[in-house]
C-alpha cells in the first residue's frame, strides 16, 4: 500500500470509528429524529449538488424503488434506531456490536441465493461472531431488551443495504447512490426531527458533534472513502472494518469515560476474528470459480460501503 493508501486508511479508520461517540453525546440534548435530520441533510447540502451539476440525477430515476429501500434499510430507520438505543448503552458497546455486520452480511448472503459456499472457515468465523455477540450482551449490557432488539435491527439494516446495492444498483456510480440516499433520508425525518428540535439552542457541544457527524462523518468520509478503493482496490479498503470498532472502543473509553470490561475485551476480539474468518474469501475457490465464470475485474467505482454509525 502506497503512503498516501496508508494515510486515506488511518483517516477513515478513524472517522467511522467516532459515529458512535457523537451520536452519545448528541442526544443527551437532541432527539434521534432531530439527529439523523440534521445529519442527512449536512450530508446532502455537501453532496447533491455535485450529482445535480452533473446531469446524472436522471439516471437515478427510474431505479427510485430500490434507492429508497436501500435509504430506508441502511440509513433512515438504522441511524435513528442506533441513536434511541445510544441514550441506553455506552457508545462502545454500540460500536462493537455493529461490528458483526459483515458476520450477519455473509449469512443473509448465503440464506439469498449466493453461489457461494460456507465451508469450514466461514462456519466457524460465524460460530465465533456469534460468541463474541453473547458475550457482550451477557456480560456487559445492562439496559433494557428495546436497546438490543434495536441494535439487532440496526445490524440487520446495515447487512441488507450492500445486498440491494449488489443485486440492483452495482451499476450506477455509488456517491450517486449516497447522495440521493441521505437526501431522502433527510426528507424521511423532517416532519419528525424539525418539529423536536429544541425551543432553546443546544450546547456548542452537541452542535459540534452534529456538524461533525454530517461534515466529517459523513460526506468526507464517502468521499475519503472513494479516493481509498480508487488507490488500494475495493477488497484492502474494506479492512477499515476491523479497525473501527477499536476506534470506537477507545473514543467512549478515553473520551466518555466507559468501562473497559473483561466482556468488551472478549466481545471484540471474538467478533472481530469471528468476521475475518467469514468474510475472508477461500483463494482457491475464487480463483476456480472466476477461471469458470471468465469473471472480470470489478469497477471500484461501483463498491459501496457500510454507512457509518
């Protein structure tokens, strides 16, 4: 990896390591409503406008039912369900559980129809999710079961969005895709979150967060996000991954002052092992499988990415 691939890394490692930290510290003033409102439309103010100059809205039109299920299933109902349960949980924990989407992600798959077998490595990476998942829920939650029963959604969501992607949209350019999402998502919350804003300005430290949150978060991020596939490959750039749940560790521990449990220790080293081990793909049976299929070579361009917390 060149040194600016490291750089673009290391960045977005971090950036959608901290969602989970802001989202913690912005309803303690703000609704999740109002949040995901603000969020979205941060986003599509710094977004839609290069997608309008460039005449291709046009072709995101006819394709609007999927676009609007794959707002719905990765951003709309998912950033507001993530930050009703963030009033509950630690911002930690929150991060840590996302990160058995891709676990989640490889089981749908294969429950949908992928031509792809599980095999002994991928049974096994979920057997070690799965673990990982019990042991946070049992040995560090201490909420309410709405919190989980959110937090399952949410992951589900964010498994389900690159499925319609790959299935419907893998050939439209994906910040299109991005900034028609958030723009309806932010449509979606505006009855909702304008009308529970607060009567009196919240602190410059939850507007902060906010700003944060849409800016960096996310339309710098997408962006950050593109130049990486663009210089490493789609496959290397997803490894950010594994990295940011340890960032979202790390932030709540030393910025929020979580706990650091012996259950968020065994969690994340099982989730994590258990994703790398059914994500990652058999060499030979790939190379097999596109010597018969005469496969090309994918389009970065195409690759979409989880939505950040």
């Amino acid at each position: 990896m060149t040194r600016r691939g490291w750089w673009l890394f290391l960045a977005l490692s971090v950036i959608w390591g901290i969602p989970y930290l802001l989202i913690r510290v912005a309803v303690g003033e703000l609704t999740p409503a109002s949040i995901v409102f603000l969020r979205t439309t941060i986003g599509t103010l710094l977004l839609l406008p290069a997608v309008l100059k460039s005449g291709r809205l046009r072709t995101l039109l006819p394709r609007w039912r999927a676009i609007l299920l794959f707002t719905l299933v990765e951003v709309a109902l998912p950033w507001w369900l993530l930050a009703d349960a963030e009033r509950r949980i630690t911002s930690s924990l929150s991060g840590l559980l996302v990160a058995s989407v891709p676990l989640v992600g490889a089981l749908l798959s294969r429950l949908m129809g992928a031509h792809q077998p599980l095999g002994a490595r991928r049974l096994a990476g979920l057997g070690l999710g799965f673990a990982g998942v019990v042991a946070l829920v049992g040995l560090d939650f201490s909420g309410d079961a709405a919190a989980i029963l959110e937090m399952t959604l949410v992951v589900l969501g964010y498994a389900l969005g690159p499925l319609i992607v790959s299935r419907r949209l893998a050939d439209l350019p994906s910040l299109d895709v991005v900034a028609v999402s958030l723009g309806a998502g932010a449509l979606f919350h505006a009855p909702v979150g304008i009308a529970q804003l607060p009567a009196t300005m919240p602190s410059s430290t939850v507007l902060a967060a906010v700003v944060v949150l849409g800016v960096v978060c996310t339309a710098v991020a997408f962006l950050l996000f593109f130049r990486l596939i663009a210089e490493v490959g789609p496959v290397r750039a997803m490894v950010i991954t594994y990295v940011n749940p340890a960032i979202a560790v790390l932030a709540g521990v030393v910025l929020l002052a979580e706990p650091f449990t012996f259950g968020t220790a065994l969690g994340f080293v099982l989730i994590l092992a258990g994703s790398w081990l059914a994500t990652g793909a058999d060499r030979a049976a790939t190379s097999a499988a596109q010597h018969r299929l005469c496969l090309p070579a994918r389009d970065p361009r195409s690759a979409l990415p989880r939505s950040p917390g």
